[in-house]
C-alpha cells in the first residue's frame, strides 16, 4: 500500500481524484456513459522549494486547489450540459469569475460580518478578547447557518452525494479493500482529511490568530482579518495534516470530531452509480501514479478517455474503465 495521501472533491455529476503528480476527474454524462478526464499536477511546490515549508504549503495548497477545482468544475458542468443536448457551455473565465465573485463574498459573509455584528456589542463587552470571542462565535454560526441552508438545496444534495462517494472510496482504498461497490458501500461518508473539515479548523483557528492582533479601530480589524487570511489556512493545513496522519491516537481523533460531525452536512450517502464514477477517478489516478492496472472492471460503463487538450478527435478511445 502506498503512502501517498489521495484525495479528491466533488463537482457536479462527478469525482475528482488527486495524487502527488496526477489527478483524474469523471463525470456521469449520461446513464450509459462516464466522461474521465486525466492531467497532470504541475505544483509551483515543485519548483520553488521554499513553498513547501510549514505553514507557507497551506495557502499555497488552498490556491492551487481552488485553481484545480474552477478547471474540474467547468469540465464537469460542461459534459452534464453537453449530455442534456440542452443549455449553452461555461467557459474557464465565466467560472473563474463566479469564483472569484464567491470568494469575495465569502470573505465578506464569513469574516468582515462578523467583525461588525462584534463591533456593535463593543459597549457591552468588556476587552478586545472577548470581543474577539464574540466574533469567532458569529463566524461559526453564519458558516453553519450557510451550510444548512444550502443542504437543501436539491442540485447540492446531488453533489454532496458525490462527497460521499469520494470518501468511501477513498476509505476503501486505505484499508487495502479490492474497489468494488460492494466494498465501498460499507465505508463512512466522513473523512478526517475532508475539506469540510479545514473549513472548520479555519473558522476555530482564527479566533486564536486574530487574539494576537491588539485592540484597534473597526477599519484597521477588517484589514488585518484579510491579511491574516494566509496565516490562518497556513495553520488550518497543517493541524488537519497532523489531525489526518495520526487518527490511530486517540487526541486527534478527539480534534476530528466536530468537523466530522459537519461533515454530516455536506455529505450523503451515495448511490451505486455515484460510487461507479468515484471508482473511475480513483483508478485512473493509481494507474498514473502507481502503474497499477485496472483491466476488464465490471463497474463502469462504456469511459471516453478526454486527452489533456479537451479535444473530442479521433485521438479519443473508448475502453472500459
């Protein structure tokens, strides 16, 4: 069994699939039909060594990750489009910048917000830690309110099936389980090393880098939350690391909890179809990094093999997954 942490996301009507040097995205087209898409990982890491240090490979993680998941996402909404006959294409810049719009909003909803709710109790609450305090615990609340509010969101149930399905398999694949649905199903669809889970850790920690910062003018705190974002998913990354690495102790199993419990949230059990997809994903990425062969698999249908150029040429092959 390697060592290698694999892991992944959701996108939509998919699995993505990410190892050291290559990841792999699938995408069920149709009933009968799942798209793979196959690239390799090009990290600044690798060339700039210095980025790899603690605490600076976190927000380096965080962006590349983001740039990664615009790519997966536009892929995937793409073929589901493209499967429906229906509706037009979303190019990279289009998704990039509802990204890049969801970003700033977020950092509006989930850090500037509750600087000012904790401002307007300034008379109230004595010292800028409590104060501090107070808008750690606004943070948290809007960011659980988000989440419930967008779990019951159909479309959003469908991807965070697809959660489910990437830890299973993830799952399956670290107890050395044979990749089979019948295998998969069993697992848990929570996972220590779950992006919910970094998002909770950044929510907690934050509190705890903003305490060091002394007791300033609203303007100078709106500021500092926004630079200090990068120390804060610096710290973040390498707590879930070690919280991910040594579950076998019982300490960070503890630390785990409250994220695996919101994970509860942004998961949901999948079905056999979904699992399919992430199996797909999986694979292809072992098969890259690992030289492993997954030959004569009876878990797919019919995969289009997309080349890293996108192009649907007569260099396209189709073979089961």
């Amino acid at each position: 069994m390697s060592r290698t942490s694999y892991g992944g996301q959701a996108v939509i009507e998919g699995v993505m699939m990410r190892g050291k040097k290559n990841m792999a995205v699938a995408v069920r087209r149709s009933p009968e039909e799942i798209i793979l898409k196959t690239e390799s990982v090009n990290s600044v890491m690798d060339r700039f060594r210095l980025l790899k240090l603690p605490f600076i490979r976190g927000f380096v993680a965080l962006i590349e990750s983001l740039i990664s998941g615009i790519k997966t996402l536009t892929f995937s909404a793409n073929q589901v489009v493209e499967g429906d006959g229906e509706g037009e294409t979303i190019t990279p810049l289009e998704m990039g910048l509802s990204v890049a719009f969801a970003l700033v909003a977020g950092t509006a909803l989930f850090f500037l917000l509750p600087v000012g709710l904790a401002y307007l109790l300034e008379a109230y609450v004595p010292g800028y830690f409590l104060q501090n305090l107070i808008e750690g615990i606004f943070r948290i609340l809007i960011f659980l309110l988000y989440v419930v509010a967008i779990s019951v969101m159909k479309d959003i149930q469908r991807v965070f099936q697809y959660h489910g399905a990437e830890h299973k398999t993830i799952h399956a694949y670290e107890a050395g389980q044979e990749l089979t649905v019948e295998n998969i199903q069993p697992y848990s669809t929570l996972h220590p090393r779950c992006g919910t889970s970094f998002l909770l850790f950044v929510m907690v920690i934050s509190i705890l880098v903003f305490s060091l910062i002394q007791e300033t003018d609203l303007t100078t705190r709106f500021l500092s939350r926004v630079l200090l974002l990068p120390v804060v998913a610096g710290v973040s990354y390498e707590f879930l690391k070690i919280t991910g690495k040594y579950q076998h102790l019982a300490v960070f199993r503890f630390f785990s909890i409250p994220g695996l419990w919101l994970q509860k949230l942004t998961t949901r059990e999948p079905d056999e179809r979904q699992i399919e997809v992430a199996v797909c994903a999986l694979q292809k990425v072992l098969e890259a990094e690992e030289g492993q062969k997954f030959t004569g698999s009876e878990l797919c249908p019919t995969v289009h093999f997309i080349l890293e150029d996108d192009s649907y040429s007569d260099r396209e092959v189709k073979q089961q997954c």
